[in-house]
C-alpha cells in the first residue's frame, strides 16, 4: 500500500507511468522465473499421476471468489474512462487485453506450480496461510536453485506492486467521488488517507489477513462487479432505451451475470462456515 500512495495521490497519469515501468518488470522476470521454471515441469507431477482416482472437482467452487476477485476489473472503469475519455470502444478493448494478458500469466503460473510441486504438498502451503512467500520457498527447497529462488522473490513482490497500483486507483477515484473531495493536492491527499490507513493498519495487525481479505472482496465484489452492474444494465435499458453502446446478450447475459453472482455470495457464505470440501 505504501508504495502505491505517491503515484495514486498524484495523478492517474502517474499511476499509468509507474504501472508501466511494474508491470514492465514483472513481465520480464516472469518470463526468467517461469522460463526457469518450465525447464523442470514433470508431466507426473503436472497431471498429478500419483494419485489413481483423484478427484479435485469437489474444491472448485471455492475457487470461484477468489476468481471473481482476481479477475474482476469493474473497479478500473472510472478511471479508464477519466483517462481515455468516454469512448466504450477503447475502453472494451482494454478490459479484453488485460483480462486475456493476465489469464495467459496466470495459466503459465498454474502449469509452473503445478507442475513442480506435487499435490500433497499444497496441504502444507495451506496450513502456513497460503501466501506467496510459502509457495516460493516450497518452489526454492523443491528445485534448489538460488538464482530462481531470487527471481521468483522479485516477481512476486513485483506483481503484488501492479495489482495494488490497479485496485487503489479504483477505489481512490470511487472514494473522492463518495466523499466529494475535489482533484486538487489538498483533496487528493484526504482520499488518499481514506484509501490507504485502513489496508495498512490491517496488514500491521493482521500480516496474514491478505487471504482472508481478498475471500471477502469476492463477495463484495458479487455485489458490486456482477449482482449491481446487471441490475443498473437492467433498469438503464428499461428507461433509456438502445444507447449508444450496448453490451452483447441482451436479457439471458443479465441473468447469468446475476446467477453467477448470487453462486458466488452463497459458496463464499458455506465457505465461512466451513460446509465446503477442504482438501487435507
């Protein structure tokens, strides 16, 4: 969070710079780390063959929030638009390229963990609170390597950085528009006060909570990335009629976003109640 503040205070152009210049890193030590990585992939490990009969459809749907959370990007709207202007065109073609960029990262990540990390072990990771910094020492005491084990340090603290950078600036500009603060330096910094205190205060007292924070934030993100978007969709149409732009899909799109949302806010709500499969 601390590294966010300066350039979230600034500018959303600064954000925009310092993204840029993250984002540029990650992407290259990604490519060294999982480069690295992909060389000791063992197809056993990957397609899990050691266990005979193992079933992990059980646990997919508590990966559902966390999903919804991770590749949600309905927060960035405002500001994308602040940015590039209200042209729907641009903007789709920057949700479609982030969202596809991240999912192909994020499929390299699946089969570069998956792959050199045998199932049994994730049990461990769980149980030591399933951050990052468990799941690169597993990663460095299972292949041996100083130099991945450095390189996987450095992009993942790279890509913690990008993805506060993204998050924060949504949350900013939706902070100084509840609260009405103006764009100047004054204004900016009493947002910028309401949108960093909180999360530093609760990585002070809870440095673990980042897990159990980001389970809620795809339930609040049920709500307001897919339950509130397809109802104002709903009701825009009902009184405005045919906008300019129209999102594909028409009444059945309006209803599956509103079935996946309430699927989402009911696994997360089992979940906290511990009535979902745990793989142990």
């Amino acid at each position: 969070a601390n590294f966010a503040t300066v350039p979230v205070w600034l500018s959303t152009k600064a954000v925009s710079r310092m993204t840029t210049i993250v984002l540029g890193a990650k992407i290259l030590t990604f490519f060294m780390t999982f480069g690295g990585l992909m060389w000791h992939v063992e197809p056993a490990i990957l397609f899990n063959r050691a266990e005979v009969n193992a079933s992990y459809l059980p646990y997919v749907l508590m990966t559902l929030p966390f999903c919804l959370a991770s590749f949600g990007y309905h927060g960035n709207v405002p500001s994308l638009m602040k940015y590039y202007g209200k042209d729907p065109l641009i903007i789709r073609r920057c949700l479609l390229l982030g969202t596809l960029m991240a999912l192909v990262l994020y499929i390299i990540w699946l089969v570069g963990t998956m792959g050199n990390i045998p199932r049994p072990a994730f049990i461990a990771i769980a149980e030591k609170g399933g951050n990052i910094d468990v799941l690169v020492q597993t990663l460095s005491g299972l292949l041996n390597s100083s130099t991945l084990d450095l390189l996987l340090t450095v992009f993942s603290n790279f890509a913690v950085a990008s993805s506060f950078l993204g998050v924060t600036l949504g949350l900013f500009d939706y902070l100084a528009d509840l609260f009405k603060f103006d764009d100047s330096r004054l204004g900016r910094f009493k947002t910028a006060l309401v949108t960093f205190l909180p999360p530093i205060a609760g990585g002070l007292l809870w440095p673990n909570g980042f897990i159990y924070a980001i389970g809620f934030a795809g339930l609040a993100a049920t709500v307001w990335a897919a339950i509130v978007p397809a109802l104002l969709a709903r009701a825009s149409r009902r009184r405005f009629g045919s906008p300019n732009y129209r999102v594909w899909g028409g009444n059945a799109m309006i209803i599956l976003i509103l079935c996946f949302g309430g699927a989402n806010a009911i696994i997360h709500i089992l979940s906290s109640f511990n009535l979902l499969p745990v793989y142990r």
